[in-house]
C-alpha cells in the first residue's frame, strides 16, 4: 500500500522541535545546490554566510545588534498574529517612532538633560502605537481590514520621512543628503566598547522577551487573545471581547516598532535618515513565524535572521554574490519552515491497523 | 436475480478508529434496505464508500454482477448510485437548477434542465422551484432538492443519510410515500437511520451496524423495537429518572417580546418571541431546524446582544444589552450546538478549554492564570462525568463527539448555573453518552436551575421536558405540559399550520 | 495632447496592471482561496518581462514569459497553503517576500537599463477619429487584453459550469468533494490562473509603463490590487471602477504639477494610499453589502476526507 497521510489525533511533539530543524537542513541543501549551480563551491559559500561573520568580536557585535531590533519587533507582532490580528506593517511603525523619537531629541531645549533619553523613548513609542492606532480603530470599529491598512500606513510612513528628511529637517550642513543633523549624546544609547556599534538598548529586547512570555504564557489577558485567535467563534462564547484584542494586539505590536525605531536612530545611525531601516518591521513577521509565535523561539528565529543579514553582506563583499540572496535565502527558509509545521500534525506513511472498537 | 448491491467484507480504518470492519450486505433491486445503528456506528463511512466520496482500505463492491475497482462519486453517477447528504451537498449561493447542474453530465443548459426539473419534481410530488437560490429554502425544501437531483438521473441506487432529522413527522409520512412510489419502480433504497419506528414502518430488510461491525440482519417489520434496539446499542437501551418538578415562584429566566431582523443574509428574523423558564424545570423548545433556534439561542447567550435590555430578563435583572461573559457573572452557563470552534477552542488543552468559561472559579488572580487550578478544575469535570481522554492535556480536537460533550456539560454544570441553555445536547453523541447527558441535564433542573433545552430531536424533549415550546418560521408556540401532548400536536406546529387555539384547551399552556 | 486627454488616458493605463492582478485575484479569492502574495508575483512577473526583452527575445514572449513565471511563483503559495495546509496569511506572506527577493535577484543585471517600451496600437480608422481617438484607441495591446480579460473572467465566473464549479467551491469545499469535483485540483489551476494574472500585471508595469527594472518597482500596488477585490466586493465589473479609480489617484499626483497643485511630492504619491484607506473604511462598513459575494469559505485550509 503507498504512502498515506493523516491527521494525527493529538499534534506531535516531537515533530514541533524537529520540523524547525527539518526545515534549516532543507534550507541549506536547496541553497547549497543553488549555489552550485551559479558556480559557487556550496560548502565554502556558506561557511563564507554563516561562520565567517561571527569569528570578529565585530562580528558578533553586529549580530546581536541587528538581532535586537528583529525580536523586539517579532515579540509584539506575536502578540497580535496569536490573535488573528495581522499587523504587517510594523515597517511603518518603526518608521514613524524613529521620526518621532528624533524630533524630541532634536528639538528638545535642553539637548544635554538625562531625561532627553527616556523622553524619546516615550515619543518612539508613542509614534508607533499612533501609527497602530488608525488600523486599530478602523478594524476595531469599522470592520476594516487591517493587513492592508497597516501596509498602506507604512507606505505612507515612508513618505512623511521622505518628505521631513528632505525637506525641513534635513541637516543644513549636511551637503545636501537627506539625513537629519546628528542628534545629541545624551540621545544616545551608551556602547558596552566604542569600538563596537552594539549598544545598552539590547536590554529593552532582553526585557520584551521575557515580558512577552509572560504575557502569553501566564497572563489571562494572553490567553483571552489565544482563544480569539484560535477560534473567534468560542470567544465570543465566552464573553472574551474581540475588540480588545485588536486594540492590545496592534498597540503593543506598533509601541514596540516605534521602540526599535528609536533605538535605531539612537544607536547604530545616530540620526534620522531615509534608510532608517533595512527591512527590519518586515523581517521581524518572518522571525515571529520562525519563531513560531513564542518568545523563546523568537529568539532563535531573530538570531538566525541577523545572521541571514550578515551572512548576506559578507558574501557580498568576499564572493561577489548578490544582496538579494539573503532575501531569497528568507523567503526560502520561511517557506520549508511554514510547510514542515505539516509534520506537526499529520504524519505521512504506511497507515496504521488500529484495533477494532471505538 | 442478481442483487443490485453487494459488499463483501468493507473495512476502512481511520487513526485509532476502525469506522467499518469486514461489512458485508446486499440489496436487491427495488428493495428498501435499512442500514441501523447509532451514532458513529460507522453507516455514514459506509455509505461514502458506496458512493465513491472515500476510499475503503479493503473489500470489494459488486454492482448489478459487475465488480466495482475504487471509484468516485462521478463514476457511482454514470452506474446510477446517487446519495442524499444528511448534511446535504448544497451550495447556498447559487440556484436550485445551478445545483443540480454540478451533478449533471451533459451541455450546461440551465433553461432546459429547469425544465426537466420542474417535471421530476411534480411527477413524485417534490414542489420545487428551480430558480430560486437555496440559502431561500427551508431545510424541507432543501432536501426536496437533493432528491429531486438524484432522480433526474433515474437511479438505481438511492442513498438516504438519515433524512428525517430534518423534517416534521407530517412530512416524514409524505417522504415515505415517494421512497415507495421509486421502490415499486425498481429503484433500490439504502436507508440510513437510528430512528426504530421509521425503520419499521419503511423498510424490507435491515442491516444492523455496532462499533463498524455488522451485528446482525432483520426484517424489521417482524422484529420488535426492543430486539432492534439490542442489536444496535449491544443492551437495552439506558433510561432516565426524573424526580417530581418542584418550580420556582419567578421565572430564572424570562424573555418578554424578543424581535430581531433578518438582516443577515443566511437568518431569520424572531418575530415578538416570549416565554419564561422557573427554576427546577426543564423547558424544551422544539422545531425543525433554520426556523430561528440558532438565533433565538445566540440572542439569549448573549453572543448577540438585544437591542433594548428588558427583552431578556435573568433572575429578575434586564440583560439583553450585555455580552456572554456579563449574562455569565450572573449565573447563565450555555452548552452550544457546535462544539468545536465554539464550545471548545480545538486546539487547545482540555485544561484551557475548561478556563473558557471555568476562569471565574478562581482560575485567574490578578490577571495571572493559575494553571494548577485549572488543571484541577479539568481534572475532576473529566472524572464526574466520565469524560474518557488522553489526561487534562489532551487538545479538545482529539476527543470523541460524545466525550467532548460530556466535558463541556460537565463544564458548564460544575459552574452551578442559575439558568442553563443547552443547544442540541446529544447531536452526534453515542447511545452512553447521551443519555448520561440527559440524566445530567434533569439533575441540575432537579437541584433547582433553571434548564432550556432546544433540540431537533423531539424524542430526546419528550423523554427530560416537562414542558415544550415550538419555533416555527421565528415564531414561538405557546408552551404546552409534556403530559398533556404527543408527537403528533407537537409536530403539527413545527409545521407552522395548527393556530395556537387548538392547543389551548389541553390545559397545558403557559401559567 | 490637452490634459484631460492626458488624464483620461494616463488613468486607464495606471489601471491597467491593477486590473489584470485584482481580476486574478478575484478568481482566486472566489474559489475560497486568499492568496497575499500578489506584490511579490508582480515583482517577479515584471522582472521577468525585462529580462526576457533585455535578452533581446519579441516583447510578446517577454509578455508571456513573465506570466509563466507569475505562475510559477503563485505555486509557492499553492504547495503551501493547499498541500500543507499552511495559514494563508502566512503562505501569502512568504510568497510576497520571496518574490521580492527573487525579482531583486533575476533584475540585478540590467537594473534601470530602459528597454523598448511596448507601443500603442495603432488602429486603422479608429485611432484617427477625431477626440475620441486619442481617448479610446491610443492604447498598448495589453491594454485591450485587460478588457477582453475582464469580459472572458465575467463570462466564465457567471455564464460556463466551470465558473459556476468555481464559486461553489469558494462556498464549500466540503460539499463540492462531496459531490465529487476535485477541489485541491481546481484550486491550485486557480491560483496558477492568479499568478500569471499578477504576473501579467507586472509585466505591464515594466514592458508598458517605466520601459525599466527598478527593485520594488510596484510600490505597494500588489497590495492595492487586493483592496480592489474587497472593494469589488468580489464583482469583476466593479473590479474596473475601482482599478480606475487608483489610476486616477496615480495621475493626479503625475499631473499635480501641470494643475497647479502646489504640494510637495510626497503628499501626493501619498494618495493613492490614502485612497485605499478611505474606501476600504467607506466598504467595510457595509457589511451585508459585502456578505452577498463573499467567498464563505476564503482562506480556511481545507483537506479532503478520505
């Protein structure tokens, strides 16, 4: 008889530790064949991706602060996808808590206060959970859809920053490039060593972490949005109120954004420019389903997408390979890994002769 | 003669279950053949590998003498095996005459197929018409439809998936009369049933199914209920025990001129609906489905908050503007038709399933879960009411229908609910579990809650009301004693004929 | 050229690549399907169109080209969401990020090289009637194939069986296995269907449109696209409006300048988004109105009993 598939009566507990690893090992064979076949030697193009770049001291620096912004953004759009709240536009929300952010540090009075820190901290996060708050409101109240709200917020995110850096925030001795003027040192994050970019806001990932964990894991408000996700129907049932959830699902997913937008401009980069961001509010939706939704695994998801990044720049430096094999090497790994959660729970072989009886 | 169907030794075998083990049986032409047994016994799995919708692991089918390889539903059509879904294979979007057209070979000629349509229909007395969309049916009608499609195509084998669920004891003696009217033609009938008296009054012979096994062949109409019933639950069948009804002086629950729209597309409206339940009593509301029991139910839950507050009326307090989890923190507990998905979250633990509306048992301390609490809650529902399951971790989705219901009743019970709604409490649950439910149901009631049930199943109101309500078309009947009423008086108003005064001077009526 | 000919004819060509990608994914979404990853499929269709023109291969097979290979990036989505069943946000996702990268990497060779654009038709007679010929028969061909795809798409959606299949098994899959189509098949030639319809669209974007490769080039209109079918209410003809309605919103903001508009750039590259905003709350609202098309079983996973 040939092979079967069926539906496991209880998901497989095993397969949800093995099929993650399953899909990194299909990963790198299809990439390592890929590389062959565009004339790369397979073994040294990923030791070149995903070894050479954590042997420096800057390496790993590198690695946890491109990490930091990846979890913290996937902690929150975990959050919400739990319960079927869909922000994909945690791009827009960065954005816009990185304008916001750098507007109090650039403006405030007293460009020396220690509070000038914490202050943009709360813009930063008062920026996103805003910029959350149109489709929030409108999914909430107006039964719009908020996938495409938030997309369209972040394009419009991208051209308010446009228009800023280029326009009347642009540094007037910045030779004309659309950046802003550099913001003050007591806007910035302190490094652990100045001869690394990576700084003290890792903690505020460090802290999101655990506190999502608990959130999901141990709070009740967790678990009412867990139930709206799982099955709208039984939380209506019960009394859980799906507005709620909308709510908290994109202000926690948009106030954290906004968070790593600020640590953005108050760390690696110094300033508000065009490029605030490197795809981060996007990648950060690969890394919550890599992560599988839990804390924990967003972690391990977060790193492996840095180190996607990484891998990314450093094979195009030392092998001449495009930058957008790190976004194909993404989707790709997103792909076996969605389609591997299958094994969880079906399982595929010969059927098994049950014993009579019900 | 060769018989027109034959199976010989069918199995098939799902994870953990074997639904059908070695079934053999035969029907010859122009025979009505009942298939018995309970719920899961295995007919309807038996009955989608007749018609080719699933695949049989062994065994092989034989029909008019012909061997039959695996096969599907279009090739059971060209042989001339049709089957009418007990939840039927209609699509509500689109017309009547669209609908048959799936299942017709040929060029897509709606205004001739209508044609052919309306012939059928009135040649065996099954007024349709075939331009009107579905989701504008009534379930009676509906049916209609799906017979209508089967014998456009002139079968040889008609498949009836327990086709009376759905319709009024009138109509059930009007769908006989067409089953015999195709028999006599040569048309063999499989009959799928767990319902004794029909299969006595129908049908020629008898295969009888329990645990996927066949345990035995009958003529029905010269055996007994009794020995029927032995053959299909494997004993006799379990009873109840009522205590005496003691009521309460107020209504727990009460609902005073209840009127929604119909402004959903696939709804009814509820046309100025009133009735009390007192404490101590079980109310039974009765009716075929899709007359409004879905949004009656969903209105006194609290899924759908009323529009005014005093329509509905708990302990005394107006509650119809409030959602499910305030109607709850007053003492309402509601056990719903659809487990999965809305009763129970599928794939969550049993012990978060019992936290869905267990959490106000002290489940949950500032804002915190406290899972041992849970667990234990989980636990101990699973041990009362013999709920059989892989532990309090097992996810709601692996459970059987009878034991997820047994948890979920259990769950709502152990709430001690002032007023409990149940909703078709033993759809689809095995002879054990069903009636453990009904004896549960009658305890709380004899404890002094209040109970309603609705049910489409008008033996099971019979046997725990003590008094019963129709719905008809989203009206309410007025109540009447169990005592003073029969099947026949409660069936005639599911039709929506009988005017209210014919019922009134039985006595029964509402105090 | 006066500038409301200007206007009219830059709308209708502004809404040409949203059509073809809202009309695919309309056939999809009425099967039950809901497929995300229509940004990513343009981007790939587009990048496609231009490789195979850079390489000096006739625009049609270009075209064409680029449509196999919308195609063949939907069924990233396809394998996922019907075979694995996948969640088919996440498997829409995937593919719109994933054909993001893809594109970037099959355009990297010839970015912002312009090729030959695709010219307009030039119709014997038609073209020269005064007025109206400049308005309705100045067009590129795939213009008029969006038009006749649009016709063909309502004749088969509401006039053929295989239509009629279609929408039935967006209301239940369950019901149509029951009576025996082969829903995970038909689905999956559906999506296909979508994907080369995507494919198309962007192709139009970077044959037609820019005459260039440019990463990212379609700039959120994959995702416009899938507003227009909610806005659509999953009907073809309104499908048209709303597609027109965007390519308007994309004028004005070429045309903001010979108006008299005096707003920065931004702020009006901004409005076709806000747009979509303002019409998907203005829609959403009504929902019995959007409950009459809609697809009762879009996006859940569905598997066969056997």
């Amino acid at each position: 008889m040939s092979l079967q598939i069926e539906r496991r009566a209880e998901p497989s507990s095993l397969m949800r530790v093995a099929a993650p690893l399953i899909a990194t090992l299909l990963t790198l064979v299809v990439s390592s064949i890929m590389f062959a076949l565009i004339g790369h030697n397979p073994l040294d193009t990923l030791f070149a991706f995903f070894v050479a770049p954590l042997l420096s001291m800057n390496g790993l620096s590198e690695w946890l602060l491109k990490a930091s912004p990846l979890i913290l953004i996937a902690c929150g759009l975990a959050i919400g996808f739990r319960a079927n709240v869909w922000n994909i536009g945690a791009e827009g929300q960065l954005v816009v808590g990185a304008i916001a952010a750098s507007g109090v540090g650039l403006f405030y009075p007293d460009p020396e206060s220690p509070l000038l820190l914490p202050l943009m901290f709360l813009a930063g996060m008062a920026g996103g959970m805003a910029w959350a708050a149109v489709p929030a409101f409108l999914r909430a109240r107006m039964n719009t859809n908020e996938i495409l709200v938030t997309l369209m917020m972040t394009y419009i995110a991208t051209l308010l920053l446009s228009l800023l850096v280029h326009g009347p925030w642009r540094d007037p001795d910045g030779f004309n490039y659309p950046q802003t003027a550099l913001l003050p040192n007591a806007a910035m994050f302190s490094y652990f060593d100045a001869t690394y970019r990576l700084n003290t806001s890792i903690f505020i990932t460090v802290i999101a972490v655990v506190a999502m964990w608990f959130f999901t894991e141990r709070s009740f408000f967790g678990y009412k949005m867990s139930v709206g996700g799982a099955a709208p129907l039984a939380a209506r049932y019960a009394g859980f109120k799906e507005s709620g959830s909308v709510w908290l699902g994109l202000l926690i997913s948009g106030g954290v954004a906004g968070i790593a937008g600020m640590a953005e401009a108050s760390g690696p980069l110094g300033q508000l420019s065009a490029q605030i961001s490197p795809g981060y509010g996007f990648a950060a939706i690969i890394v919550a389903f890599i992560g599988r939704l839990n804390a924990f695994g967003i972690v391990l998801g977060g790193l492996l997408l840095s180190l996607l990044y990484l891998g990314g720049e450093a094979v195009q430096l030392s092998m001449g390979l495009p930058s957008a094999v790190t976004s194909i090497f993404q989707g790709m790994l997103l792909f076996f890994l969605l389609a591997s959660d299958f094994l969880i729970f079906y399982r595929i072989g010969r059927p098994v002769a049950a014993q009579g009886g019900t | 003669m060769n018989p027109r169907l034959e199976l010989r030794d069918i199995s098939k075998r799902y994870p953990g279950v074997v639904a059908n083990d070695q079934v053999s049986l035969s029907v010859m032409p122009g025979e009505i053949h009942a298939v018995l047994g309970e719920n899961g016994a295995g007919k309807s799995t038996l009955m989608k590998i007749i018609y080719g919708a699933i695949g049989a692991d062994e065994g092989e089918m034989v029909f008019d003498g012909t061997p039959i390889a695996a096969h599907g539903p279009a090739v059971s059509r060209a042989l001339g095996i049709e089957m009418v879904y007990q939840h039927f294979a209609l699509f509500e979007s689109v017309s009547v005459v669209e609908n048959i057209a799936l299942c017709v070979s040929g060029p897509f000629d709606l205004a001739g197929l209508s044609v052919q349509v309306r012939d059928v229909s009135e040649k065996y007395g099954l007024p349709i018409d075939p331009h009107r969309l579905v989701h504008d049916l009534s379930v009676g009608e509906r049916q209609r439809v799906e017979i209508v499609r089967c014998l456009l195509q002139d079968p040889k084998l008609l498949i009836l998936d327990e086709p009376t669920s759905v319709l009024t004891p009138q109509a059930v003696a009007k769908l006989f009369e067409t089953l015999r009217q195709l028999a006599s033609e040569g048309c063999s009938l499989l009959y799928i049933s767990h319902k004794l008296d029909e299969v006595q009054a129908l049908c020629d012979t008898a295969t009888v199914l329990r645990n996927g096994r066949v345990t035995g062949t009958a003529e029905p109409k010269k055996s007994t209920p009794t020995k029927l019933a032995r053959m299909m639950v494997g004993a006799d069948l379990p009873e109840t025990h009522h205590g005496k009804a003691i009521t309460s002086g107020k209504p727990k629950l009460s609902v005073k001129g209840l009127m929604t729209s119909a402004d959903d597309q696939f709804g009814i409206g509820l046309k100025n609906i009133s009735f009390d339940v007192f404490g101590g009593e079980i109310v039974g509301i009765a009716g075929v489905s899709g007359n409004g029991q879905a949004e009656l139910v969903s209105c006194l839950s609290g899924e759908t908050p009323t529009k005014t507050a005093h329509v509905i009326t708990l302990d005394g307090a107006d509650v119809g503007q409030m959602d499910a989890g305030h109607r709850r923190r007053l003492g309402l507990a509601f056990v719903p038709e659809e487990r999965l998905g809305r009763g129970a979250v599928p794939p969550h633990h049993l012990s978060d399933n019992a936290m869905l509306t267990g959490h106000r048992l002290g489940m949950v301390k500032n804002g915190m879960i406290n899972r041992g609490a849970a667990n234990a809650y989980a636990s101990d529902i699973m041990q009362k009411y013999n709920v059989k399951a892989n532990g309090h971790e097992a996810v709601a989705s692996s459970l059987s229908g009878g034991n997820l219901q047994k948890f979920i009743v259990g769950r709502e019970i152990e709430l001690a609910p002032h007023v409990l709604i149940v909703s078709q409490p033993t759809w689809g649950v095995d002879v054990g579990a069903a009636a453990f439910v009904r004896q549960a149901l009658i305890d709380l009631s004899r404890s002094g809650a209040a109970v309603l049930v609705v049910s489409e199943e008008l033996d099971e109101l019979f046997e725990i009301c003590d008094r019963l309500l129709v719905i008809c078309q989203g009206e309410i009947s007025p109540s009447v004693d169990r005592a003073d009423t029969d099947v026949e008086e409660i069936g005639l108003l599911m039709t929506g004929l009988n005017t209210p005064s014919s019922v009134a001077p039985s006595g029964g009526i509402s105090r | 050229m006066d500038l409301f000919t200007a206007i009219f004819t830059g709308t209708i060509i502004a809404a040409t690549p949203l059509i073809f990608a809202a009309l695919g994914e309309l056939v999809v979404e009425k099967s039950g399907v809901l497929n995300l990853g229509i940004e990513g499929m343009m981007l790939v269709g587009a990048a496609v169109g231009v490789w195979v023109s850079y390489v000096g291969l006739p625009l049609p097979l270009a075209i064409l080209c680029a449509a196999v290979a919308g195609a063949l990036a939907s069924l990233v989505f396809g394998v996922l969401a019907l075979t694995f069943l996948t969640n088919q946000y996440a498997a829409g996702l995937a593919l719109a990020i994933f054909g993001t990268g893809v594109s970037a990497y099959i355009g990297k060779g010839f970015g912002s090289t312009p090729i030959d654009a695709l010219k307009p038709l030039v119709i014997p007679f038609l073209t020269d009637i005064p007025v109206l010929g400049p308005l309705l028969f100045n067009y590129d061909p795939l213009v008029y194939l969006s038009f006749i795809l649009f016709g063909l798409i309502s004749w088969f959606l509401y006039k053929t069986k295989a239509g009629l299949i279609v929408r039935t098994i967006g209301e239940s899959p369950d019901a149509a296995h029951a009576i025996g189509y082969p829903v995970i098949k038909i689905r999956y030639l559906v999506v296909l269907f979508g994907g080369a319809m995507a494919g198309l669209g962007g192709a139009y974007l970077s044959i037609a449109y820019t005459p260039l490769w440019v990463e990212n080039m379609t700039a959120g209109k994959g995702w416009i696209s899938l507003a227009l079918v909610v806005f659509a209410a999953w009907r073809p003809a309104r499908v048209l409006f709303g597609a027109w309605l965007f390519g308007g919103m994309t004028i004005l903001q070429l045309q903001g300048q010979a108006l008299g508009l005096a707003l920065p750039s931004e702020v009006l590259s901004s409005l076709p988004y806000i747009a979509t905003i303002v019409v998907l709350v203005i829609i959403s609202r009504n929902r019995q109105f959007l409950a009459l098309n809609f697809p009762t079983s879009l996006a859940k996973p569905f598997r066969p009993a056997r």
